[in-house]
C-alpha cells in the first residue's frame, strides 16, 4: 500500500482528495495523511517514516512549501515531492523544481492529471526502492542508479541501516574461466568483453537456479555465497553445472578460438556479513569476509582445468551425497601446516 501525504491548508481539499480516490482508500491501494502546512508535515512524517510521496501547497502558514521541501530532502531525498500551486506561482514551482521536486500540478485542480502524476510518481518510488534492495544486496550485477539513491546511500540514515554486521554459516565459491588473460591481451577489447559476459551469463545462470548470490566479479573471476539450508550441497550442484555448461559452450566465434575452463574452490563455515568499503567515498560492498572465504579462493588458486577442490571439512559434509576424490596434502597461503583436499567428481 502507498502512503501519500497531503499538506495544504485549504480544509476542503482533504474531503476532495478522498472522495477523488475513495476505490483506492477502499481497496488499500492508497493511505493518505493530511497537514495543514509544513511544520505539522514534519512531525507527522518523523512519525510516520513510510510515507512515499508528499503533495504539496506552496504559500501555508508557520511553514511554506518550498521550506518543507528543503527539510524533506535534508532527511530521506529518496521521499518524491509534487507540488500543487497556481499558475500565478510560476516563479515559485520554479524554485521547487531546482529544489527537487519530481513534479507540479497547478490549481485549480485537475484531478484526471492529478491521479495520473500520482500513479506515473508512485511508479518512480517503487523502482528507486527495488534499486536500492539490490544495491544493499549486491544482487548479480552492480546496478547504475540515480542521484537520488546517491544521496540517499551518503545520507547518515543509510549509513546506520548498513552498520549491523553478523556472523553467518554459509558457503562461498571462487569461479575461475582459465586461460582467460592470455585472450584479454591478444584480442580486441569489445571481443574480451563480450566473450567474459557470455561465460558469466552462463555461470551466473546455475548459481541462481541453485538459490545462490552472486558476492562480487573479481576480473575474470566470480564470487558466489550461498546461505540458508543445505547452503553447501546447493553450491556443490551448482558449480558442477558450471563445469558441464562452460565445457559444452559452443565456440564463440570464427575468430575466436577459446576453448572454456573453469577452476572451482568451495569451502563453508562461519564467516562474517557485513558491509566493507569506504563510507568517505560512498563505496561500500556488502559482502562476506573471513578464513573460511580466504580458504575459498586459496582452494581455488590451486585447482587445475575442470577441477572443484574443497576442503576435507567440507567433504566430511557431503561425502554421503557426492562422489569425491581425495586430492591429498597441500600447502595454501598463509596456511601455517598443509591442509587435506578433495575434489568434487563431475
């Protein structure tokens, strides 16, 4: 349901507004709050921090509209504004616009136009919201967003929603596409490109199908974390698919001759969640850090062409439900005593 709210001090406005929408009051489409002007506008949204979208006047007593559209963008500039005024207030819309509001609908009002710049700015909120899930997500692929959400992630609220970090049992994997640097160095760069995208599509495919998360891509590489119940058999069933999908991909092209590999380290265990970066540079990544993630990519290092290593933790855990060989005795780095290492059999 959309919480929009109503600021204006004309009393019969209110009555308008809900005889306007009653279908969607009624349906539970549309909730709206109502204020008299900016000041009371405030209170309400600290009080109500789930509004979406606030339709406003702009001359109101104690506090005009183009003041409470300031303080609105200094607390959540995710928080779309349209401002309702006259014609004879061109120059003050004006002034809103470059304040930052989404739209303006003059009055008298005409509520065919109103409806439809609600629901065309109920659209906007609803895809900034679903963009910035999957920026707090991480979700497959780093998401280009607007600067609306850029402010909002500098903001010190989204700050605070991103500083509870915690310790998680979940599985990672490292995927390597082997061989790759030599084809970056010797082919065209649109080529390099669009060859790395046709692997990772691929790859990216069975870590989903699998309920996996796709942490990061580090160069030609991806990191994969899969939480939740039977985290480390469902990384397993997906990285052997990795492993049949990339051998059996078709030739990219003519020209190109590469023939796909990949390389897998898995390990599970405890690891800690949490979002690591750089708050000064508004470049945090929500990610997974931890022994059991270092060993994950050390395993990974180490694995030939085809291969799916893991550690004899890990094998302990799922030797009853895949076919496993031991690989025997390695040293890993910054591993002080070697340590005993299976492969996962296609």
């Amino acid at each position: 349901m959309a919480k929009i709210m109503v600021v204006d001090d004309e009393t019969d406005l209110e009555m308008l507004i809900k005889q306007k929408f009653r279908q969607k009051i009624r349906e539970h489409e549309y909730e709206f709050l109502f204020a008299e002007n900016g000041r009371i506008a405030l209170e309400k949204l600290l009080e109500n921090k789930d509004v979406d979208l606030v339709l406003s006047d702009i001359n109101m007593p104690e506090m005009d509209g183009l003041t409470l559209l300031s303080k609105i963008n200094e607390q959540n500039s995710l928080l779309r504004t349209v401002i309702v005024s006259a014609y004879g207030d061109m120059p003050n819309i004006r002034a809103a616009m470059n304040l930052g509001a989404f739209d303006f609908v003059t009055k008298p009002i005409d509520f065919g136009d109103l409806e439809v710049t609600v629901e065309k700015t109920l659209r906007d909120v609803k895809q900034m919201k679903e963009t910035l899930e999957a920026v707090r997500e991480n979700n497959i692929l780093k998401m280009y967003v607007d600067q609306n959400v850029l402010n909002f992630m500098s903001s010190k609220e989204f700050e605070q929603s991103l500083s509870s970090n915690e310790t998680i049992e979940a599985t990672v994997a490292f995927i390597d596409i082997c061989g790759f640097t030599a084809i970056s160095e010797n082919e065209k760069p649109d080529n390099v490109v669009k060859l790395l995208n046709n692997y990772f599509e691929i790859i990216v495919e069975q870590i989903i199908k699998q309920k996996g998360l796709v942490d990061k891509f580090i160069g030609d590489a991806v990191m994969a974390v899969f939480r939740g119940e039977y985290h480390l058999d469902r990384a397993v069933d997906a990285c052997l698919s990795i492993v049949r999908e990339i051998e059996n991909c078709p030739p990219f092209s003519e020209e190109i001759s590469f023939t796909p590999h990949v390389s897998i380290g898995i390990n599970s265990g405890e690891m800690i969640s949490g979002n690591i970066g750089s708050s000064s540079l508004r470049r945090l990544d929500y990610t997974v850090i931890g022994d059991t993630v270092n060993t994950a990519q050390r395993l990974q290092s180490v694995a030939k062409e085809g291969q799916i290593l893991i550690s004899e933790g890990s094998y302990e855990k799922i030797k009853e439900s895949f076919s496993c060989r031991k690989v025997g005795e390695v040293v890993l780095k910054n591993k002080s005593h070697p340590v005993v290492i299976y492969e996962v059999l296609n």
